[in-house]
C-alpha cells in the first residue's frame, strides 16, 4: 500500500469515524429522520395547492370556490411548516434513547425550551402586535439550527442526570409511567429555569431572543455557504470522497448539512407559498436536499450510473459485468 493510503488508513479514517460515532452526531442523523414522513406528505399537500397550470386552477376555483387550496396549505402548515419543532423533539429524544433513558421526557422537555426562545407575540405588517401566539416563522425552517441545538443540549444535559442519578426515585409499587414524569422533573426544572434566564438576558440585555440570534449569526451564513459554488462542490466532492474509504459518505454529509438545506427548501416553498415567483432575487436557494439527490446523488452517491455502465459495457471480468447487470436496475432507481 502507498504512503498516501497508508496515511489515509492510519491517520484520516479512524478519525472521520471516530467523528461519525459521537453521540451528537448519531443523534442528530437519526433523530432528523422523524422530520421525513411530516416533510413528504407536507410537500404533496403544497404540491397540490400550488399546480402550475392555469386551466385546472380555474375549473377547481369554478366548483369548489376561489378559497379552494385553504385547506390544502392548511395540511402544508401544520407538517411540512412546522418542521422545526419535529426536529427537536426528534433530536433530543434519540439522544436519550441511544444512552438508555427514558426518551419521550427528553423530547417533550427541548420542545417547551424551544418554545422559550422566541417571542409570544408577532408584530403584523400594519405595525399590530399580536400577542399569546406562537411565530410560525421560526418553526419551520428559520428555527432548524436552533431546534439541532436544543435538541442536542437538552438531549446531553437530560441524559447526564439520568446517568447520575439525580432524580426524584419512586417505590418500587408505582406505575412505571407515574415514575418516569418523577424521575424527569429534577432535569426538566434545572433545564428550563436555565432557559429562562436566558431569554430574559437575551430580551432585557440584547432586545432579541435566542432563535433570533442563531438565526441571524450562524443560520443565515451557514445557508449563504451552503448555496454557493463553493459549498456545493465541497459537499460533492465529500460524499463520494468518503465512500471510496468505505464510508457512508451521505450519512455523513447529510448529517452535518440535512438541518441547513432543509431550511433552504422551506423558505423556497415560502416563496411558493407567497405567490411570489421562485428567484433568487426574490430570496430563493439553489441548493437544497432536492438539488443534492437530483444532481449530485442520482442513481447513487457520485452518479454511479455511469460507474455501473461501464462495468457492462467496458468490463473485463466477468465478475464486475454480473455486478454491473445486478445494479443498473436498482441503481435507475437509487
């Protein structure tokens, strides 16, 4: 083996997966997964509202009234626009659940400090302010970076208590559901009194709230990156990069960027939602999870559809044209 390989081996790999095995890590690759069921049928419902063709648009107007796609962006805002607070359930429920505790308090306990961390009211564009409301800005892909954080902090913090112990311990005789909420209410106190105190520091000190400042100093630079030539082709070149080592390079990758290119396709489906045209000057993103698939993970990571043709075509082995025939129709469909 090459020095290259030889330091690649010894050096890189076991590093990239002692990276991939930390807890946060693993949490937030799975935990986001709970988000997926909510963003497909969230996507077919505003599909659906928004069919780019005039003629249908106009007979559904004509038979069930001009309101007709109300409920149907009803259905998108209670799912795909809400995505945020899945996530952070999810999150933090997988962390606890991986160390071994009692999970559902762990998610229950980072969506009351999400909640925390922004405002009750919304001010409306006649300069109203509404108040005893929940922002639905910040739910959805404006709150992704805070939800990862919150879900990862609660998730560490909860389970940190559970593994010494510093809970409150019932008799033997009571229900395991009544001793699961007891055991949860010292580290639910503890976490959201600090949650607390932050906000009021945040509000008071800085006039601004915790998911407002994530928003604005890592979210929004992180999606700019993200959206650029450059960020994309870092992104390309990872995934398969990772998989020539015999690394899941899409785990990965998407587990770092899933929460930031999802933000990216939420706020494209707000513009769509809007009634505004999707354009960049109109605030829309390029690359999102959809543009990945689509061109960059298409029939596999790296476009292997092309690797898998060539071991048909061009193949010397018979060995790598068998495999090459096995794979071309799962690959199509990859």
């Amino acid at each position: 083996m090459s020095s290259f390989g030889s330091t690649l081996n010894e050096k890189v790999i076991p590093v990239i997966m002692k990276f991939v095995g930390l807890k946060g890590i693993v949490a937030l690759k799975d935990g986001i997964l709970y988000t997926l069921p909510i963003i497909m049928v969230g996507s077919i419902f505003l599909l659906l509202a928004q069919i780019p063709y005039k003629p249908f648009n106009d007979w559904m107007a004509s038979m069930m009234g001009a309101g007709w796609t109300e409920p149907l962006l009803q259905a998108y805002g209670s799912s795909f626009a809400i995505i945020a607070l899945i996530a952070v359930v999810g999150i933090a429920y997988t962390y606890a659940k991986n160390d071994g505790h009692e999970p559902l308090s762990s998610g229950i306990i980072a969506l009351v400090v999400f909640l925390l961390t922004m405002n009750a009211s919304v001010t409306t564009p006649e300069g109203v302010t509404v108040g005893n409301v929940i922002n639905k800005d910040f739910i959805g892909g404006k709150g992704m970076v805070t939800a990862i954080i919150i879900g990862l902090l609660v998730g560490a913090i909860y389970s940190w208590f559970m593994a010494k112990k510093i809970t409150i311990k019932m008799p033997a005789g009571v229900p395991q559901g009544v001793a699961n909420s007891f055991a949860a209410l010292i580290p639910a106190a503890v976490i959201i009194t600090g949650a607390t105190v932050l906000y009021a520091v945040l509000k008071y000190g800085m006039n601004t709230t915790f998911i407002e400042l994530i928003y604005k100093v890592i979210q929004t630079p992180l999606q700019g990156i993200s959206d650029s030539l450059g960020g994309v082709l870092v992104m390309s070149f990872l995934i398969p990069f990772l998989w020539w080592f015999g690394v899941h390079g899409s785990t990965i990758v998407g587990g770092i960027m899933t929460g930031i290119l999802t933000s990216n396709t939420l706020e494209n489906q707000a513009i769509i939602q809007s009634g505004k045209e999707l354009t960049i000057a109109n605030g829309g993103h390029i690359v999102t999870q959809q543009f990945l698939d689509n061109f960059v993970s298409m029939t596999g990571a790296g476009v292997t559809i092309g690797l898998v043709l060539c071991m048909i075509i061009f193949g010397k082995s018979a060995q790598s044209k068998e495999l090459g025939k096995l794979a071309i129709v799962p690959g199509c469909f990859n």
